[in-house]
C-alpha cells in the first residue's frame, strides 16, 4: 500500500487529509499521531477544557466515523522512527510504511526547564498536550500557590485559569516586560493590568535560577535572589519546531521544517504545513503558531499535492482569551514605529503602522475592530491613523475608502 501518508496529527494534519478527501482524491491515505487520541483541537486545552467547561468529547475535530467513512486510515499513539526519503518509506518501529507523497504536519514541542535547574521534578508541567492538562488539573484546587514561567500568550492563559480557580499565582517574566516579543507594550499594559485586577501576581525582568525540593517541587530560587513557596510550576517559555524526522530524512532545516511558496520540502515527494513549518513571508522565512495557519497552510498543501500549483499567501491571525477578555490580533507587527489607541467604552483596540502603512491591530473585547482591520489588511489599504484614534468614526466607512 502506498499513496499519501500524513505525519502528525493535529490540526493542520487533520485539515490537510479532509482537504485531500474534499478534492477527490481517491488513493490510500493515512493519518499517523503519536497521541493514543483522534486530532482535536489544542487552544481550548489551557482554556475552557483546564477550566472544565468544555467536555474531552467536544474536543475532537471530527467524530471517529468520520475517518471511516471516508477511507482515511488512522494510526494513533503510533510513533514515526524515520523516514528512508530515497526509498519512499517511513518506519513505525519495525513496520515499514511505503508513500508516493509525504506530508509531514508535526508541529512543534514545548521547551522544557533544565534537568540541572528542577525542570524534571514532580509537579512540573508544559501545556503543549491533552496528557499535560489531565495530568495537571487535579493541581488546580483553591488556595494553592501556582508559579507561571513565561509570560507569553500560553502562560497568561493558565494563569487566567488559575486565578478564576481561587489559586494565588504568580508569573515570572525573564524579559523586560511580558508579551515582548509578539505585543506593543500598550498591549501587554492592558494585559498586564487585567491580571492585576484578578490578584495574580506578575514580576518583570525576573529569570528563574532553579526549582527546589525533592522528588516534588516546592519552592523556586528568582534570579533576583528572593524565593518562593510553590504548589505547582507551569513552564510556558516558547516551543521549537518538531523537524527531527525531517532532518533525519536529509529535508532542509532552516527555523523548522523549510518549505517553497507550495509546501514543498526540498524532497520533491515531501511536503510540509502547521507549526512545523518555516516558509517566506514579505522577504522573510518565518513560521506561523496559530490554528488558522495549520488549517489554510494545511488546506494550501493538499492541493498542491494533487497538483493546484497554486502559492500560500497566509493572512495572519491570532486569538487569546483570558478572562472575559477577548483578544484578537490580525497581521503581523514586524517593523512596527508607531502605535494607535482606539478607545470606546469597553473596547479597546492598537493599531501598528510603519510610517503610513497599516501592519496589524490588536483588539480587545471589540471584534469589530478586529474584523475591519483584516479587512483592510486582505485589501492592502492603509487607513488614516487620526481617523482611526477618532472614537466617532464608523470603522466600516474605512473599508469604502
């Protein structure tokens, strides 16, 4: 049996083999995870499933009928050993696995705190899996001390989490400020205030020298020399690109698994999409850590495969929900020089520019906002910054500018 294998089975893996399907593609196609579940979707896993508002079964991106009925075999809790990319074969273990084409969806990892600073002590944990969070959730109980290090997006969320649980929390952000490498700091102001506002507690410019305790934590030792009592720790310090088998494979590396305008890897017969996944954008290679890309990227890909011939152009989208806040984020703010605050009643939403061109908007709690940014954004016009400040303007009236 050959035809097209898909390795990695998350959201851009589920996407690119439905695609497949929806395209008419009638040949052998198989799904392989190394989780022992069906793809489901993650950003609800450090949101409504920690907080135990959303069931497991409602988790999953497809009912299980669904592979069957269309004649997609999945392989679960099935572990890729290496790919022989001159041979046209993968192996799981002993059994080897033929392909015509290849697509590896394979996401990417969490980064993990040193063995040597505690990083291996009980009562450690990232938030990357379904097995992460069922693992942790019996920590979230009202009254304890939970440590947060990393003050991205995945760390702000637990915290959020734990704050709405009763936990006292505590986030340790080694850089300036939280939010730095992805937000103004507009952006991680308000982010930062509304936190406070929930008791949780957020300190700056503070590394982590090193967890303490025996088999299980119980304390860390902060780069500025105080320590503190802990529960539990959450490590939320960025992922890395799961391109182990691709490099294996003699696939090109470059900030993830490198691919062309297509998809494809510089094996003619490998391609690649999701997290995983480093490809040209506006005279950079960048990757794209968010559920549309994986879906569009995913999508793009299939096609390419069956031969559309056709170039991913991403639209860069972004969400994060904390609290009763929601944030949403389109575009990219690279190059950024200036920021514009639109402010009406309860919204809130920057505008980035680079001179007079308009590069992104985050919008909080004011999804239209959001929504006439990423219109202008697919539309490739800039507003007038004064007009956007102006809480009297219709934001709609700027798309028939």
């Amino acid at each position: 049996m050959a035809g097209i294998v898909v390795v990695g089975a998350g959201q851009a893996g589920a996407s690119l083999v439905a695609k497949l399907r929806a395209l008419g593609y009638a040949g052998d196609l198989t799904l392989i995870g190394d989780e022992p579940v069906p793809p489901y979707q993650r950003p609800p896993l450090s949101k409504a499933y920690l907080l135990g508002k959303m069931e497991l079964s409602r988790l999953f991106l497809r009912p299980q009928e669904y592979y069957a009925d269309h004649e997609i075999t999945l392989r679960m809790g099935a572990q890729v050993t290496r790919i022989d990319a001159a041979q046209r074969s993968l192996w799981l273990g002993d059994e080897a696995l033929p392909y015509e084409q290849l697509a590896l969806t394979t996401g990417a990892e969490p980064r993990r705190l040193p063995a040597a600073i505690g990083g291996d002590l009980q009562g450690v944990y990232a938030v990357r899996r379904l097995a992460d969070i069922d693992a942790m959730a019996s920590e979230f109980t009202e009254g304890r001390r939970v440590l947060i290090v990393g003050g991205g997006y995945i760390g702000l969320e637990a915290a959020a989490v734990a704050a709405q649980k009763g936990l006292s929390v505590t986030v340790i952000e080694a850089a300036p400020r939280i939010l730095g490498r992805v937000a103004s700091p507009e952006t991680a102001a308000f982010v930062r205030d509304l936190h406070g506002a929930h008791g949780v507690t957020i300190r700056e410019g503070v590394g982590l020298t090193r967890l303490t305790g025996g088999a299980r934590v119980t304390g860390a030792e902060l780069a500025d020399g105080s320590v503190l009592d802990v529960d539990f720790v959450i490590v939320g310090i960025g992922v890395t690109p799961a391109g182990g088998l691709a490099a294996q494979a003699g696939v090109s590396v470059d900030n993830g698994i490198a691919v062309d305008e297509l998809g494809r890897t510089s094996d003619a017969a490998i391609w690649a999409a999701g997290d995983c996944a480093s490809f040209v954008y506006q005279g950079a290679r960048i990757r794209l850590e968010s559920v549309q890309n994986a879906i569009d990227q995913a999508e793009a890909v299939a096609a390419n495969m069956l031969g559309a011939g056709q170039p991913y152009v991403p639209m860069p989208w972004f969400w994060s929900d904390q609290y009763d806040m929601k944030l949403q984020i389109a575009g990219l703010n690279t190059g950024y020089d200036r920021i514009i605050t639109r402010q009406t009643d309860a919204a809130r939403s920057h505008w980035y520019f680079a001179g007079d061109r308009f590069l992104s908007v985050d919008a909080m709690n004011d999804p239209r906002a959001y929504m006439v940014g990423k219109r202008l954004l697919e539309g490739g016009k800039s507003p007038d910054p004064a007009l956007i400040a102006d809480p009297a303007t219709d934001l709609k009236a700027l798309l028939k500018a």
